[in-house]
C-alpha cells in the first residue's frame, strides 16, 4: 500500500534514493525504510535527543545494510556458520519489505506494518520459506513485534535480532542495567563464556556480548542526557551489548572513526542457544518495548 496514507505519514525518497516512510505526529518523529524494514529514527515529541543512532557513513543502496537504527536479523545473526561468505545477521535487512498497513491512532503514534516472505533469492541464502511480518507502534513509547511463521511443511530453525542502536551522550559515561547474574559470550575473548558478576555494565573498551537466558528487561542510564531508556522484551531469552570502540570502528567503512562514543546497542536476541525452531504452520513473536524516563 503507498496510497491514501493519513495525515503525519508520507512515502517518499530517503537518502540513496529509497523509499522512505517519514512520521511526524503530534507524539514523534520518526522514519522507516522499506529497505530491511529499517527503523532509522524516532524522536518522542518534547526529548532533544534523538532516541536511536545512525552513522553518517551508513550506505542506503539494496544489498548493503543500514549503519544504525533497528536492523532486523534474520535467519541467522552475527556470521553463519555454514556459509562463512554469506551476509552476516542475515538477509532480512538486505530486502526490499512491502508495506502492509499505515495508521495513525487516536492519541497520535503511528502504526507501521511491513512484511517479507521467502523467495527465490531468500532461498538461494537461507533454503527454508518463511513469513516475516513487522509490526512498529511508534508514539511516546516504541514497540516492535516481530513475527516469523513457517508456511513450509518442515521446520525451521532461524535466529533473530531487533539489532537496535541508541543514541547516547558519551558512552564512556552510561551504564547497562538488567543483566546481573547472567552469563555472556564475550565475543572479544574468542566467545568465552562468563558470569555477569557487577550488577551494571560500563563500557571501557571494546564490548561485544550475548547475554544468555535472559528475559530481562534492560535500563540504559545515560546522565549526559539526563535519561534512562527501559527496553523490555517478550519471546527473547538473549540480549546483546556491542560497542565497536576505537579499532573496529576505524575498520568499519560505514561506521565514522569519531563515531563510538555516541552509541552502544542494546539488542532484542534470539541467538545461540536459544535459537527458535518452528514446527509447519507455526509462528514465533519477539517484541522490544522501549521507553524513557
Ligand atoms: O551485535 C554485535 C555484532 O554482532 C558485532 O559483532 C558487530 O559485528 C555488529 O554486530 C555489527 O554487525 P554488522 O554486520 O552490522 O557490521
């Protein structure tokens, strides 16, 4: 659907040429690509910051992925294993979504509905069909819903991410609160398996962990600009905190040398251990609640 959209709501060209959702209600800004189903930016009516980071060296062309926002992973995160050449965190944030339903609420925030169904290409990376459907509330608080189903008549085993990037004053200043007593997959330790033992995280170097078993729901306390983002989350038991630092960022063509210190993911996760596998005909839905204080 690209016609008769409601007011606050217009489809148009975003940077590289696509198109680009944009919302402007009296509860946010926002804005949306159909590109991976890209949620670049949202911004509640009356916070001066924006709540999600991009890269101003992010490429917007098809096949490459958005530096920042909310990349949607799936059907694998981070390398897959079984294919070391294909597109790590998967295919879903490469294609092209189509646009299912666009509403405007009584109260202002916006209803976004996107979809994605296997095709020849998909299969051609990933050889299971599946229905991915993409649900964004976007008001004072954000909500994302992501559903996958297995249309197929065998199952299907995927993981999957809200790969979500805040904005944050200085990241050597902020604090991660939710995981105490967990354990982690330290990616900068060869995925060495370790106890969260502070009860906050703090970042002082490169950080790139998947929290295991974990429904926890997530406070970002940023002082710098006096807020606190919640993110909680349902059918999910991993969470990921990343920050690339100082070399990966240098070693990231989409990501600015002097970028680091103004964002940290916190990320909605179904991975490793706790990869999903559907039965035929079944669906599977993972949402992050997010909000400020
Ligand atoms: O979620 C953290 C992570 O897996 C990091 O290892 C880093 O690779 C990051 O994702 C970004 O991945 P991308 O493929 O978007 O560059």
């Amino acid at each position: 659907m690209t016609s008769g959209l409601p007011p606050g709501i217009t489809l148009g060209e975003g940077r590289g040429g696509l198109p680009r959702l944009s919302v402007a209600t009296a509860r946010c800004t926002a804005e949306v690509y159909l590109h991976g189903a890209h949620l670049c930016h949202w911004q509640p009516r009356g916070h001066p910051h924006p709540v999600l980071w991009m890269s101003r060296e992010s490429r917007f062309e098809p096949g490459a992925p958005i530096r920042g926002g909310v990349p949607v992973c799936f059907p694998w995160f981070g390398a897959n294993a079984g294919a070391p050449a294909a597109p790590p965190h998967g295919i879903a944030r490469l294609n092209a979504w189509a646009l299912d339903r666009v509403e405007v609420e009584r109260d202002g925030s916006a209803v976004i509905v996107l979809s994605l169904a296997s095709d020849a290409g998909t299969r051609a990376a990933a050889p299971h069909d599946f229905a991915l459907t993409y649900a964004m509330r976007l008001g004072d608080t954000l909500s994302l819903a992501l559903t996958v189903a297995n249309p197929g008549d065998g199952p299907f085993t995927f993981e999957e991410a809200l790969h979500t990037y805040f904005a944050v004053s200085d990241v050597r200043h902020v604090a991660v609160e939710g995981l105490a007593g967990a354990t982690f997959v330290d990616k900068t330790a060869g995925g060495t398996r370790k106890p969260q033992d502070g009860a906050v995280i703090t970042i002082s170097g490169e950080t790139d962990r998947l929290y295991l078993n974990t429904p926890a729901a997530i406070t970002l306390a940023d002082p710098g600009f006096g807020r606190r983002i919640h993110v909680a989350k349902s059918g999910s038991l991993a969470s990921v905190v990343w920050n690339p630092w100082i070399a990966k960022s240098r070693a990231m063509p989409d990501f600015g040398d002097d970028e680091w210190p103004g964002m940290i993911c916190i990320e909605t996760a179904n991975a490793a251990d706790h990869a999903v596998t559907l039965p035929p005909g079944a669906s599977h839905s993972m949402t992050a609640a997010i909000a400020l204080s």
